[in-house]
C-alpha cells in the first residue's frame, strides 16, 4: 500500500490527528502526550504527516523560514513509525519538505536543521551536504555560530547549550527531537554512534544537527 504525505497549517490539526500521533509515538522514550503536540501546533507553522491505509505512519512538525537571510528547513517534534516501511515513510516526509522549501526558496541552498538524540535518525540526512556535526570534521566557527542560531532558534537557553560539541543539556523535560530509529542499527558506523555518546537522555539532552539540501538536487524534486 502507497505512502500518502500531506503538509499543512497546524491549525489544520484536529484532535483525532493529535490522539493518533500520540498513540504512534506512545512506546518510543521520546513519546509525546496529546497536550504537548498541541502545543507543537502552535510552535511551528507546518505539519507533514505520512499515512499508509488511513492510518499515520510519521509526522513532522516543521517550519520554512530564513534565519539571518539563510533558507531553512526546522524540524520540530517527529516521529517515525517502527514497522519495516519506517525508512520509506521517513524518505517520504523529508522528501515532501525539501519538495516545499525549493517552492519557497528557489534556485537556493537550504539549510536543514533537528535535534535528535539517536544516531538513526541521522537517516533523514542521507541526502544532505556538509552534515554538522561528523565524523572526523571539526567544525569552523561559522558552523559552530549555525548551531548557536539553530539552539536560540529552538528555544534553548544559552547556557544549556555547548557550541563545540553542538549538545544541548537537557532540564529535566521531555525533549522535542526527529524521532526515527533505524531499522538496522548494527549498520550504523561505530564513529556516527559515537557522536552521541556524551549524551544523557534520561536528562533530556540532544544533539543539534543541520545539512544543506544543495539548489541543484532540489530542482529535482519539482
């Protein structure tokens, strides 16, 4: 059966919606009540849900914007079924947004940026360029300033936030990340895992990651 994506207003949502995804995502350490996605709706302006039979297999809060003139792709709260269609469910969201940010932003380099806090969901970046953070890179100071503006932009305060290791440290909450677990992750390379190796996500921590979805691969998409 085909995967269907929809994008709209969070507005949009309607509390059957909110009550679905809530139960998606209910067995995940990153579950989401009902009352916080609600509040996602009125965090961030869109929503991409993925459906397979009528039923939600992913979601994703998002917003298109420019940060200091830059084009971006936020991702707020999502999460991605567990199945053995997740990585198709996932390609198909992430997809849909880049198909989105190329109609906002086009003939342009978009940035993409998420917090997460398992390496599987650095899947979302499989078609991305320059991923900060990464193996065996160490960051400029203009990326390190890109995380900055990426943690300020999620509301984090400064002083939870460490620029070098782009690890926000969580309060104790539940913490809103792109929740996608991979569906092999003995494949995962021991060095990506290790990226988030300083975490504590009993504590709410995450990792602040971006890539650039390039002008060119984005024509591709219309």
């Amino acid at each position: 059966m085909a995967i269907e994506v929809e994008t709209k207003d969070c507005s949009a949502v309607c509390d059957a919606e909110l009550t679905e995804m809530a139960d998606l995502c209910a067995g995940s350490r990153n579950a989401l009540e009902v009352g916080m996605l609600s509040k996602q709706c009125e965090e961030w302006v869109l929503v991409t849900v993925a459906s397979e039979g009528g039923k939600i297999r992913g979601f994703s809060y998002c917003t298109l914007e420019r940060i200091g003139g830059t084009p971006s792709v936020l991702v707020g709260a999502a999460h991605i079924c567990r199945n053995n269609r997740r990585d198709t469910v996932l390609r198909a969201i992430i997809t849909d947004q880049l198909r989105r940010s190329v109609l906002a932003f086009p003939d342009e380099d978009v940035l993409v940026g998420a917090q997460i806090n398992d390496a599987g969901a650095l899947d979302a970046y499989k078609t991305l360029d320059d991923i900060v953070p990464r193996p065996n890179h160490r960051a400029s100071g203009e990326e390190r300033a890109w995380g900055r503006r990426l943690a300020k932009r999620f509301g984090v305060a400064a002083n939870r936030y460490e620029d070098r290791a782009f690890i926000v440290r969580g309060d104790g909450k539940q913490p809103v990340v792109l929740d996608h677990a991979s569906i092999r992750p003995e494949k995962i390379p021991a060095e990506v895992t290790e990226q988030l190796a300083a975490l504590d996500v009993a504590a709410g921590d995450t990792l602040i990651v971006f890539g650039w979805a390039m002008a060119e691969d984005l024509e591709k998409l219309l």
